[in-house]
C-alpha cells in the first residue's frame, strides 16, 4: 500500500461544510505546504454567471444558486456539480501526471456526488481523511448555514411539508442529509478523525499531521 503521509504528502479533506476542512488547509499552507481549495476554484470558474448576478464569493455562489425551494434551484445546483466535477478532475490529472506532487486538497462537502470514477481516481491518488462531526457539533453546522450559509447540494433531501417556511424545511431537511452523507464519507475515507479531537487549541498544523498519522498507524 502506499504510505500518503510519506512524501509525496497527499491528503483530501472530506466532510460537511463547517467541520473545519478549509481551516486545517489554510493551515496548513501557511506552514509551506501546498494546498488548493475546491471552493475557490469553482467560484472561479463560476465567476462569469455570479458576476452577471451581482455576486462574489463562496457566499455568493450560494446566493446565486438560491434556497433549494427556488424555481432555479435545481438548474444551478446541477450547473454547480458540472463545475465541481471539472475541478477534482483537473486536480486529479495534474497529480496522475506529476507523482512526485505534494497536494492538501481542501474538498467541498458535495464530493461524494462527483460520480465513482473521479471517487475511485481520489482515493488512488491521495490519502482521504474524513473529519467527522458529532451529533451536538452538527446543530452548530446547521446554525452556521442558516446564518451563514455556504452552497450546499441537497440531491432531493429538501422535503417542504404544506405552507411550512424554507428555513424550517432547512432545520428539518438538514439533519438527515448529514446523516446520508455520513456514511458516503465513511466509504469514501481511508481514515476518520472526530472534529472533537482537533479541537484543542494548541494543536497546530504538524500537530494535525501528527494526528492523521497516529490514527493511520493505529490502524483508526
């Protein structure tokens, strides 16, 4: 088996939107290692249709595709997977071509939907550690996307009952699809490391790295 935490480093950091992926990639570019943000590079490509709306950033890619009960929901949530989808693929071309690349790939948390192919390819190509949340950190995620949110893929979990408001549909909807998800990022994963564990504040980023190799060697 290849060694992932050997150089090349190569680590995929999988998870709900919140569960501190971009924070530990940030990180961990801040200490010389190269990382690449999904969610920049698909607002990037993007940037022509949220210009054209008005918006800019990751906050405005979620405005721009709109609450799932909109009418243009499920037109730009399809254009936004089309997009994530040319993202990992190119991510995963670059590394294929060049084996001696080290990469942190901060990934969005709709991974798991850009098809078994490109999920085959991640998993050969990067060591995938899935940073999972408990069920009283996940009601912290779901207060953060109701008050900031970011975009968000529901392939069809977002269930409205008669004259019931969006957001309650959210508070509702919300908890199963994390619960969907989970066990896609289990399967996805090679390793799983609670978001509790990290969340000591003098763990730094070879501290991180520390971690994911102690969970490797004891086989977690």
């Amino acid at each position: 088996m290849v060694d992932y935490l050997s150089s090349p480093l190569r680590l995929a950091l999988v998870g709900m939107s919140g569960s501190g992926k971009s924070f530990w990639s940030k990180r961990l570019r801040l200490q010389g290692y190269t990382a690449v943000c999904c969610d920049d590079e698909i607002e990037k490509r993007l940037e022509p249709r949220l210009r054209a709306g008005g918006h800019a950033g990751i906050n405005g890619v979620a405005a721009w595709m709109g609450w799932p009960n909109n009418s243009q929901y499920a037109e730009r949530e399809g254009e936004y997977l089309a997009t994530e989808i040319a993202v990992l693929d190119a991510v995963l071309t670059e590394l294929e071509k060049n084996p001696s690349r080290e990469l942190i790939l901060d990934t969005t948390g709709s991974v798991i939907y850009t098809g078994t192919n490109l999920l085959r390819r991640l998993r050969r190509q990067m060591r995938v550690v899935y940073l999972a949340a408990s069920e009283k950190e996940q009601a912290l995620l779901i207060e953060r996307y109701l008050t900031d949110p970011k975009p968000v893929l529901w392939r069809g979990a977002f269930l409205p009952k008669k004259d019931e408001p969006a957001l309650e549909t959210v508070k509702r909807c919300y908890p199963t699809l994390m619960a969907s998800r989970r066990q896609s990022y289990e399967a996805l994963a090679h390793r799983t490391i609670p978001v509790a564990e990290l969340r000591d504040s003098s763990l730094d980023a070879e501290g991180f790295l520390a971690r994911v190799r102690d969970s490797a060697d004891r086989g977690a």
